[in-house]
C-alpha cells in the first residue's frame, strides 16, 4: 500500500500540528487536567475552527467529509500532544453512529453542532458483565409513549462528565439500539471519576431514564455499531502511534542529555539497541495502524480482520515503547513533572479501549478459521 501524504492531507496536517504546538503544550495538558470537575477547554473550539471536528462529517451537514486515513492523521496529532478533549466521544465514535443510524432530523439537529463545537457527545456501552461487547450487555430500552425508557448501568464512560448529550447502546427485546440521553435527563446518575492518564470518566445508572432512539427501529444497528467501533479502534490505534512517536522522541532527547561514567548514556551499545528496537516496534504499530485505516470502506470481514490484527500489534508496541521510554528514564520517568510518564498512562488507557488483546486476538482467529 502507498501511504504517502496527499496535497490536502500534508496541509492538515501542517497546520493541525502546527497548532497544537502553539496553542496546546505539556503545560496546557497539566493546567487542564489539574481542574476537578472537568471544565471544557478552548482547545475544543480551536479544533473545531481547524474543522478537524468535522472531519468524517458531510459537508452536506457542515462538515468537511474526509476519510478514514485523515482522521488517522488527526489522531496521531492528538495523541502526539496529549489532547484531553472529547474528540473520540463526539468527532468519531459519536459522530459516526448519528450518521450512520440517525434520521434527517437528529443528523440536522446534531452534526452540525459537533463540527462548530457546540456538541459534546459520551458514548455509554461497556458493562461490568460485557466489558468488551454491546451486544451483550444488561441494559434495557423498553418503550414509552414519547420515546424510549432506560434501566441498567454503564462502567467506564470516556468523557461523560464533559458531555451535553449520551449515546446509550441497550437492548431493546433482544435487539440492540442506541438512544440519545439529554444530561439533565431525570432519573440518570453519572458518578465521575479520572481515567489513569487523567482523562475524564463515569459509571452512569439509569433508573427510567427518558430517551430518544437513534434512528429508526427497523435500522440495522448490529451492522452500523460494529461498523463505528472499528473506526474508533482505528482512531485509538493512531492515537497510540502518536504516543508512541512523542515518547520515544523525548527518550533520545534523554539518552543524547544524560552523562554517566563521562559520556551520554546514548552512547552506550546496549541502550542504542534498544532505541533501535523501539523505532521498530513504532514502525510495524504505524504500518499496521496506516493498513486497517485503509480497509475501512471494504468488506466487513476484511474489515474486522484488519482492525483486530492492527489492534494487536498497537497494543504489543504500545508495551514495549512505553516501558522502555519510562525505565530508560530511570526513576523520574514516573514521576507527574517528566513528559514521558504521561504519554506511558496514555498508552495504558488506550490499550483496552474497543477491545483488549485477548478480545481481538480471538476475533482474528475466529474470522481467519483459527481455533481461538
């Protein structure tokens, strides 16, 4: 496959990173991770006047209408320099679902909104007894005579405590749906917390909650579910790699800079080795990563293959580039004030998002006739 940058992409990214590194340093990341609650940062509307909010978006729906491989451009971006804010909730996986199962009027009143900024979405779909599947989870919708009720739990929701709206995955008599949940909605509880790299989460329960249904009920939500959470697997894995790049990065600052026994560490043979090992392990996550983005828009199981094998080796690399940044660090590459250490809890949090190893491990093996 040829990955090289197009005109339009070179241009994104240019002025993206450009951006981010005036407007959104390490500084910028401890300022806003400090504050508890949450507060919603300017960052966001910065990405939204850059437009990258509706990147996936239609134009037709004030959005830009790129693809899967400029979105893998965005997220390297954002998980280069450590970005807090929504944008996996709302640009991506949010967005994506709304456009996938909405009806005219909810894609009107809400993809517009997400690529000017004024929308910030949490997705609620992981259970304690289906962690990794929203197929299979205990929540239930049943229906009201204006919409939609919702009884059950929700565990690790990635930035609901910034949301104005929820996308809930439950199950409607054996069948799943998504249904849009207004913040302020009675009987809805969101118990926040900090992810380990000092995101924002919640468990959220619902007692009765009202709700909307996404979309109509004869939608196929299995098929555009799957579809949505491949793409947001794609946009972590990117994330990762722009991790993993910045880490590595300030380890060979680190390595250049530290003096024992009268020379740089980094003159050593044995830690250029591993330097070495490093960048290959960034390499093939970045190939693997690049090559699932590119199968987006072919067949589904081509498309799941993919993404389970790229999930894999990110998740592989994303060990071996983070540990090593923070032990060739020594001791302060744990600590709260070393830039290194924060890019390691990154890694760590993206690594069990839409599947851990082992999830997308048996995935592959099942879709390539593999005994798990």
């Amino acid at each position: 496959m040829d990955f090289s940058l197009s005109l339009e992409q070179s241009m994104l990214c240019d002025s993206l990173n450009a951006w981010l590194a005036d407007s959104y340093d390490i500084a910028s990341w401890r300022k806003l991770t400090a504050s508890w609650p949450p507060m919603p940062s300017d960052t966001w509307q910065g990405l939204a006047d850059l437009g990258v909010t509706g990147l996936i978006i239609p134009d037709s729906f004030g959005g830009i209408g790129m693809g899967a491989m400029d979105l893998h451009l965005v997220a390297e971006a954002l998980g280069r320099h450590l970005v807090v804010d929504p944008f996996l909730s709302t640009a991506v996986l949010g967005a994506e679902l709304i456009i996938r199962l909405g009806d005219e009027a909810q894609k009107q009143a809400m993809l517009p909104a997400i690529a000017e900024g004024r929308l910030r979405l949490a997705v609620a779909h992981a259970e304690k007894t289906a962690r990794f599947d929203p197929f299979r989870g205990a929540t239930v919708a049943t229906a009201a005579d204006d919409g939609l009720q919702l009884r059950g739990e929700k565990m690790v929701v990635m930035d609901a405590p910034l949301a104005d709206r929820f996308l809930v995955v439950a199950q409607e008599q054996g069948a799943p749906v998504v249904a849009i949940v207004n913040r302020d909605a009675p009987g809805l509880t969101v118990n926040a917390y900090r992810l380990v790299d000092d995101r924002a989460g919640a468990d959220m329960i619902f007692d009765d909650v009202p709700a909307e249904r996404l979309g109509a009920a004869t939608a196929d939500t299995r098929t555009a579910i799957d579809a949505a959470f491949d793409l947001a697997a794609v946009f972590v894995c990117a994330e990762s790699v722009g991790a993993m790049r910045a880490a590595l990065r300030l380890t060979i600052e680190h390595v250049k800079s530290r003096r024992q026994f009268g020379t740089e560490i980094g003159n050593f043979q044995a830690l250029r080795h591993r330097i070495a090992e490093m960048q290959s392990e960034l390499s093939a996550a970045e190939a693997m990563s690049l090559g699932a983005a590119a199968t987006l828009s072919e067949g589904e199981q081509d498309r799941m293959r993919a993404v389970s094998a790229a999930k894999v080796q990110c998740i592989q690399s994303s060990r071996y580039v983070g540990r090593n940044a923070v032990q060739l660090h020594g001791g302060m590459g744990v600590s709260q004030e070393v830039a290194v250490g924060q890019y390691f809890k990154r890694l760590i949090s993206c690594e069990p998002m839409f599947g851990d190893i082992g999830r997308h491990q048996a995935r592959f093996a099942s879709l390539s006739g593999r005994a798990a």
